[in-house]
C-alpha cells in the first residue's frame, strides 16, 4: 500500500509540465516570469502538486496530501520547453524532466486528454 502510494506521488509530482503547447505571448523574457511569487497547482487522480518557481532558476514544491517536499532547478530551451532537475532525484522519473509548461498568466487553467490539469494562481498557496 505505502509503495503504491509513494508511487502515485511520483506520478503526481511529474505529469506536470506536458501539458500546453508554447505561446509567442509568452516569449518576453522568459516563460516563467507570471509564475513567480505566484503558484503553480496541477492535479492528477484527485492528488495536488504545488510548485513555486523563482527567478534564480530553482523552485520547491510540495504534494500536500502526503506532506512531500520537492526542490530542484529548473531551465528554459531554444523551443520554450522547461526542464526540471529535482533534487534529490525521484524515483522511476527522468532527470532532467522536460516539456512545454500548459499555463502562461495568473488564472490559466489546462487539462489535457488525460485529465491532468494545471492552474496558476496568485500568491503563494
């Protein structure tokens, strides 16, 4: 029970990023400049995930449910693409994790075909 769980976590913590495709909109600077002193909130099987990304390129992060704590670095690519290095690294997770963010503006909300959805609000939460 405890593996299948600490297994859900992982899955929570990484479905994040693959969910929209890059917007020029979002160009100026970089793509995470809305995101700052803001968080990021995705949701996968009814889990949260809450991430919060700083301008020094690092970002912590914690999956409320099971009082985890996430950290890491992160990077933006030439295509718009964000890549996350966690620290310590996950389990059964590619590091670096790398993909299109799915949210831009502070009350964007994606969901993708999978029903893992995304929503940026403001503040820290």
């Amino acid at each position: 029970m405890c593996k299948k769980a600490f297994e859900h976590v992982w899955a929570v913590a990484f479905c994040l990023v693959p969910l929209v495709g890059t917007g020029s909109a979002a160009r100026a600077g970089d793509d995470l400049t809305p995101f700052y002193d803001n968080t990021l909130i995705a949701v996968d099987g009814g889990i949260e995930s809450h991430f919060w990304y700083k301008p020094d390129h690092t970002f912590t992060g914690k999956v409320p449910e099971y009082s985890f704590d996430l950290k890491g670095t992160w990077s933006e690519n030439d295509d718009g693409t964000i890549c996350r290095v966690f620290d310590p690294p996950l389990p059964m997770v590619k590091n670096p994790d790398c993909g299109p963010m799915s949210v831009h503006a502070v009350g964007d909300v994606a969901v993708d075909t999978h029903g893992h959805g995304e929503k940026l609000v403001a503040g820290i939460q």
